[in-house]
C-alpha cells in the first residue's frame, strides 16, 4: 500500500449545460483553476451517445483490451472520482459512475465520454499537499497512481 497525506483546499460547483462533454469539460475547468489533486461528485443526465467503460475483454490480459458500451437514450447519472496529475502535470479525472434509465442500469468509467443532457452537476474538493501522481505503468498500459509518503 501507498498513501500521502494532504489537506481539504478549495471547493467548486459547477453545473454543465445541454451537450457539454465530461470529462473534457471538468479537466479544462481544473486547468484554468490550477487544481490538480482532488475529488470530484457528478449527478444529473446523460444524452444518448455517452459512451463507458465497462470492463476488459479478459480480466487478465495484457495488453488491456477495453471493452466501451454507448447510452442509448437519456439516462440518470451518478459518479464519482479522483483527480490527480499524470506525468506532465496535466490534472487528470479518474470517475466510475452509474447510468440508469427505467430498470437497467450500466455502470463504468466515464473516461469514453459523457455528454450532458440538460444539466450535470459536479462539486469538486480540492486537495493540498499531496504528492501523488498517475505515472505510467508499462505492464499494464494504465497510469497508476504513485504516492509519496
């Protein structure tokens, strides 16, 4: 196990508007803020077209083949993630959410690409003094988080 330490820094909400995509969004959003460690809440609706990440193909290959399932129709949407700097310094979200619509639900990373139908709300927790970052991992192709105690 790795871990650091940091403190509760700045808090945003943020509403995105009709056809705004996430994650694109929310990082552009950390950018302009200088935000890049942190925990980020999402609710609200997802349009048809929202793509997840639902899984690997086979749980233990490598490479990882992703396997990417799109929305069909509007769904509610819940979520939440880490927001940390990969090895450029670029904030980075990091979100598994939950799309539901009538009795069927999908969850996954919103990573693909989520767009909001009519409203998506995020609140955003800053966190400082850590030294934690998603740097590559080249066994698994991923950026893992690395922590520094």
């Amino acid at each position: 196990m790795q871990y650091s330490e940091g403190s509760i820094g700045r808090t945003f909400a943020l509403r995105l508007e009709d056809g705004e995509p996430m994650p694109q969004t929310l990082e552009d959003f950390l950018i302009e803020q200088d935000l890049t460690h942190g925990l980020a809440f999402m609710v609200g609706g997802a349009d048809t077209g929202s793509r997840l990440v639902v899984g690997p193909e086979d749980g233990r290959a490598l490479p990882v083949n992703p396997m990417v399932t799109a929305l069909v129709g509007a769904h509610e949407i819940l979520g939440v993630g880490t927001i940390f700097p990969d090895d450029t310094g670029r904030p980075v979200l990091h979100m598994h959410g939950a799309c539901g619509r009538n009795d069927n639900t999908i969850t996954g990373c919103v990573r693909a690409g989520i767009k909001t139908w009519h409203i998506l709300e995020i609140v955003v927790l800053e966190i400082t003094g850590l030294t934690a970052a998603r740097l590559p991992d080249p066994k698994t192709g991923f950026h893992l988080l690395q922590c520094e105690q």
